[in-house]
C-alpha cells in the first residue's frame, strides 16, 4: 500500500517543477553561488539567468531588463560593487531593484547598501528570507513599473495638450492675422516685422532655442487684444486723446485675457500683457520695472518701438533706421533692458535686411 504522505510530497515536489512564472531574474555570480541560487529559486519557477561578469551582466540588460538583479560579493576584483555602481550611475537602471549577496564582513554589507542596493542578504541569511526578499523587490518592480507606464501615459497627454495649445495659438495667429490683413495691410505687416525682429533680437540673447522658438510665434499676438478697442480709435487720424490713449492701453490687458481663456502658452500671455511695460517703470498696465518684466515682453517691446518709429503711420512719417536705433540706445536707454540694445546693436544689419524684406 502506498504511502499517503509520500505521495502527497511528491505530487507538490512534481507541482513545483511545473511552476511557469514570468518573473525574470539575473544573477550575477561566480560558478558556485550561481548553482546555490539555481537551487535555491529555480523550483519555484523563476525565471533565473545567470551572467558570470559585469560585462556580461550589462549585455544581457541591454538584451533584456530583468525585474531584479542579484549581485554576488564574492565576485573577483570588486567587480559585483562596480557592477552596482554602473547599474546606480546609468538613467536606463539606476531604478532596477537589486539585491547584492555579500560575505560575512560588515564593510560588504554596508557599502552595498550604500551604493544603492535595495537588498543585501549574507551567508547567513536562509533560502526561505532569501524567496520572500526577493518577492518583496519583485513587487518593488512591478510598482516601478506601474509608476513608469503612468508617467509615460501622463507625459503622453502632456504631449498631446501641448500639441493642443500649439495649434490654438498657430490657429489664433492666423486668424489675426487675416483678420488685420482684410481691415490694414499694414498693421499685418507690421506683425510679420515684429516677430521677426523679435527672434533675431532672442537668438543674439543666447536663452534658448525653445524661448526663441516660443517668442518668434507669439510675438505677432502682442497686439491681439486691439480686437476690443474701438474702430474709431485704431483708425483715428492724429494723435489720441488722454481718454483714448488710456482705452488705447487696455488693450494688452484684452489680449492676456483672450489668450488666458484659450490657455495659450505663459510667454504668449506675457507678450500680450506686458510688451508696453518699460525697463524704468514708465510703461503700462502695471508699471513694472527691471526684471519684474518678463525676459520675452522685453525682447518684444524694443522689437514694437523699432518697428514703430521706422514705418510710416497715419499719424506720423517714418524715421530712419539708423535714428530709430540711436533713440532706443542711447535717447530712451533708460525704458530698454540694456542687454537687449546691445542684441539689437549686435544684429542691427540682420534688422535691416528684416525691415526692406517687409516694407
């Protein structure tokens, strides 16, 4: 008669060599370790491959991330602690939970961990505490994980806003464009000349390719909020009157709220907003002075006043160029950043090529 229990034993020990499980797990060890954890994991279902070198060890993360790695310390020529660091310092696993198995010294034990091991077990840690540390970094994985796909999903709805607002704005642009084109020729070109002088100014400043970017789009918005300024007033032959001047000047507070609620980007409201505001704390709707003005409505309000005092307008002829630049420079030095008069100094010959391009 057979034994109920003997059977019972072999019919779990037969289970458990059918395990299928898909966690994989790299170990990185000398022969002898390397056939303990085999032992130790391999009939419980892991998926265990084993490396005998760092290099090795490198190669077959590159082929494919496990979910952990175990390190052994007994590995010649410190090579598990420069594995450790390589895996802690490169951005493609430093996240990669990692368990190192040190020798019965301390000082292993202790730099592993400070080396950013999530796990360090010794000699005398048993089989059993080794499967459930190892469960514990498998479930540290699978959380890393979920944390990395919401990001990754996060960043994909970012993109995707991002690219709404792109075209928003791209969308806002071209209607002011025709819009100003079908009421005055000049005025659209006048928005062409302005961004234009306003990127080659930012390109001269060295602040980034994507301000840069961002400044030669939206620098045509800065007088979108003259849609809620009477005809009358944007027509006028002559000059203004205290009252219309100050009807005038609500129109950068029209724009930042027309771009504010199509949540356009914060350089495009800032142009809108403060493309009028001046260096000295002369200029409106706030009165800011210095670097209370944001970098991009600096660029863009030098940008404005060339143009400006270059073109012919119904109520005033066109000044010079080399006039119009010496009363931004040195006339009214005190109502431009100084860092942009010297951009505009510096790209002067590319600013005139802009203004006979659109003349």
């Amino acid at each position: 008669m057979s034994d109920p229990t003997k059977n019972g034993s072999e019919a779990i020990a037969g289970a458990m060599h059918h395990v299928v499980s898909t966690f994989h797990v790299l170990a990185v060890a000398e022969p002898t370790t390397a056939r303990k954890l085999s032992q130790i994991l391999g009939p419980f279902g892991y998926r265990l491959q084993i490396a005998n070198s760092g290099a090795e060890a490198v190669q077959s993360i590159a082929d494919e991330a496990p979910e952990v790695v175990i390190i052994s310390g007994t590995l010649p020529r410190q090579e598990g602690f420069s594995l450790l660091r390589t895996l802690r310092t490169s951005r493609a696993t430093e996240e990669l939970p990692v368990m190192f198995l040190a020798d019965s010294s301390a000082d292993q034990e202790v730099r592993a961990y400070q080396l950013g091991a999530e796990d360090v077990c010794s000699g005398a840690t048993s089989e059993v505490a080794i499967r459930a540390r190892l469960r514990v970094l498998l479930r540290m994985a699978a959380y890393r994980r979920r944390l990395g796909n919401e990001k990754r999903r996060l960043e994909l709805k970012v993109a995707d806003r991002t690219r709404e607002l792109f075209e928003i704005t791209i969308a806002t642009v071209a209607a002011l464009e025709k819009a100003t084109e079908l009421s005055d020729q000049e005025t659209g070109q006048h928005m062409i000349r302005v961004a234009s002088y306003s990127a080659c100014i930012a390109d001269q400043m060295n602040i980034g390719s994507e301000l840069v970017d961002k400044i030669r789009l939206y620098a045509p918005l800065h007088d979108v909020g003259k849609v809620g300024v009477r005809h009358e007033i944007l027509k006028k032959e002559g000059i203004l009157t205290r009252a219309e001047f100050e009807e005038m000047k609500q129109h950068t507070l029209y724009g930042h709220e027309l771009l504010a609620a199509a949540r356009a980007d914060i350089v495009a409201r800032n142009i809108a907003l403060s493309h009028h505001e001046r260096v000295d704390g002369s200029g409106y709707p706030h009165g800011l002075s210095g670097d209370r003005i944001p970098i991009e409505a600096r660029i863009v309000a030098a940008a404005d006043v060339f143009d400006a005092l270059t073109t012919r307008r119904r109520y005033k002829d066109a000044m010079s160029p080399d006039d119009a630049l010496l009363m931004i420079t040195v006339e009214l030095a005190g109502r431009f950043d100084p860092s942009v008069s010297q951009a505009i100094r510096q790209r002067y010959p590319d600013m005139l090529d802009i203004l006979h391009s659109y003349s």
